[in-house]
C-alpha cells in the first residue's frame, strides 16, 4: 500500500512540473476561471468576476462552467465566454480543451480545494502563463503547494465564508476586497414571468417555499411542511405560500399541495431553468428553504431568507446565507434535516415580516 502511494505521489509530482516564467499578472488581459461544478459554488463565486473586471476593465474573463451551473452566468457583463465542461471524462472535453488552449489565457484560477487530477489534466492541455489556486489539501503524500504546475497559492483559511476563501485568490492582482455581494443577472423574459405570476396573486405576502435540498434527505417532508404552513397562516392570513418546483418535481408537488387541501398553498410555474428559480425568488417576500443554491439566490437579491441547515459548524461557516435579514434552523443530525425545530422557523418567519412591515 505505501509502495503504491510511493508511486502515485511521483507520477503526481513528475506529471506537474513545469518551466516557471516571470508572466506579471498585472499585464494579464486573458483569465480562465474554471467553476465546473454546483449551482451554489457558481453563484458564490459571482464576486470573483465581478471585483477582477471592475479592476481592469480591459481584461477579458472566460469562465469553464458546468452544463448545471452555466445559466447562473448567461447574462453575466463581467463574463466575455463560457465554455462548457459537460462530462468529468477528459475525452469528451478534449475539442473544448483544444479550443481553450488556442486563446493563449495568462492566468487561470482554479477554485478546488483537494488536488484534483482531471483538473490537473486540462490546466495540463490549456497550459496558461501562471496557475493560481486556493489552498489545497494533499494526495497522495503530496501538499498541494508541492506541485510545481500551481503558481501561486491563497492561505489556508478555517475562520471565513467560502464568497471570501476564493475572492481572495485576486490577492495576487493587488485586488484586496472583502465584498461578497453575490450577482444574478436575468433576462427581461424571465423576469416579466416572475411578475405576472406575482401580480396575479394579489397583495398577499409572497412566502416561497424550496422542499429540495442537494440529496433525498435534505429535504423538507410533508409532514413538515404541512406544519411550516399551517403555522405560517396562523400568525398572518394575509399570506400566499408558493412551493418552487422544478419540470420533474411538478407532478410530486402538486400532488402534496392537493393532499395539503390549504387553499393559500399553490405551486409556482414551472420553472425550466435556475434563471426562472431565480426570476421568481427575486419577486418573492419570503425564502424558506434547506441550504441549498436557492439560499444563494435569495442572497443574490438581498431577499429574506429562514435555511434549515444541517449539524455541521464548519459547513454553516463556509456556506451561511449573506442576506442582510436571515435566520438558520439546525437539525440535529450532521447529515440530513432531522430533527428540527418547525416552531422556531415559524417564529423567525413571524418576526422578519414584522420587521420588513416597520421598515416600510
């Protein structure tokens, strides 16, 4: 076993050595961020492009996404391209990784945080002038800082929000900003849609509730759910709470908000992509939701949000929600949403309509 990590860890170091160039990267003008991953990782990382733009307006970022997450940046100013990395299987990027490699980019950022080696593979092909990365943790016996492929690598960060751990990878552009404001830009379409439906409900208080969290056990049961809901109109009948469902999730929800047999419980339109979630979100008063992207949303428009985390200090740090008026309901468990207190995401709801009524 330790012969066989003996030779992983030196096929690691020998595959990413490289001749070092002394590239400023106060002269880049081409960066390739790679976010090829989640939903929420996107959104977060919005500030990144965002801060790097408004510092040189003359730089133009390209950005790797994910077939999942690209329409969190279809309409992102800050962006020139996005390309897509549609499968983790280096083959099937291969034309998009040649493509990538022609554009000659002087930096790319990569945002993951172990030593990854279909990452290492593409920066391997796109072969940019300097590599920044986040703190990584080792493989193999290797500490990421080892590998000489990386060229400049942030600090090891156990105290801060991820919007800060990657931002601070612009450190080395002499950008040093802890803003974390996240962006979502929408289309005039998306956002008319989103109206309409909400017009047409009246002037009820608009509470959205999201029942999908990133797994089956993250997410919010009927049982719960009838309980949130009941509770919710009994402090205020003056409201409307709108389930977010998603094309494959309709037929579920609509059959739940039957059984329900609340008539202030209706189904939100369909919404085909994240960028109708979020056109939505953005007209709603009220997010309910486990911790999952649309969180980020809600933070993306500064709307009022209860997240019903799991157990975990050290996932909560790094992905809390930044909304300026937000409660978080903990489960009990460390995995999964048991065990916790509906009364208490009633209360809170309570008291920020109370707020957000005062504030008007």
């Amino acid at each position: 076993m330790k012969n066989n990590q003996k030779i992983k860890s030196y096929l690691l170091r020998a595959f990413t050595k490289k001749k070092k160039n002394d590239f400023d990267l106060k002269k880049a003008k081409k960066v390739l961020i790679f976010r090829y991953d989640r939903i929420g990782d996107m959104i977060i990382s919005t500030p990144i492009f965002r801060e790097l733009k408004n510092s040189n307006p003359n730089i133009n970022i390209t950005v790797l996404a994910s077939k999942v997450n690209k329409d969190v940046i279809r309409y992102n100013p800050y962006i020139s391209e996005i390309f897509t990395n549609y499968k983790n299987s280096i083959l099937s990027d291969l034309f998009t990784l040649i493509r990538l490699r022609r554009k000659n980019f002087d930096v790319c950022i990569e945002l993951d945080h172990s030593v990854i080696t279909h990452a290492i593979i593409r920066l391997k092909i796109i072969n940019p002038k300097k590599i920044i990365s986040v703190y990584k943790d080792g493989r193999y016996g290797v500490k990421g800082s080892e590998l000489e492929l990386y060229d400049y690598f942030t600090k090891k960060d156990k105290k801060s929000h991820f919007s800060k751990i990657w931002l601070d990878a612009l450190i080395f552009f002499g950008i040093n900003t802890s803003v974390k404001k996240y962006d979502f830009f929408i289309s005039d379409s998306e956002r008319d849609r989103a109206v309409n439906f909400t017009q047409s409900i009246g002037k009820a208080i608009k509470i959205g509730i999201n029942l999908e969290g990133s797994f089956k056990e993250k997410r919010i049961q009927k049982k719960q759910l009838e309980q949130i809901c009941t509770g919710l109109y009994r402090n205020d009948n003056n409201i409307k709470i709108i389930i977010l469902s998603r094309p494959e999730k309709a037929p579920m929800i609509n059959k739940i908000i039957s059984e329900l047999q609340l008539d202030f419980v209706i189904s939100s339109y369909e919404t085909n992509t994240i960028n109708d979630a979020a056109a939505l979100v953005e007209q709603l008063d009220l997010i309910i939701s486990p911790d999952t992207s649309i969180v980020h949303i809600a933070g993306s428009f500064d709307k009022p949000v209860i997240s019903i985390h799991e157990n975990n200090p050290d996932s909560f740090r790094l992905w809390s929600p930044i909304s300026s008026l937000s409660h978080t309901v903990f489960a009990d468990s460390n995995y999964g949403l048991v065990n916790y207190s509906v009364d208490e995401i009633i209360e809170s709801a309570k008291d920020m309509l109370t707020k957000m009524e005062l504030d008007t």
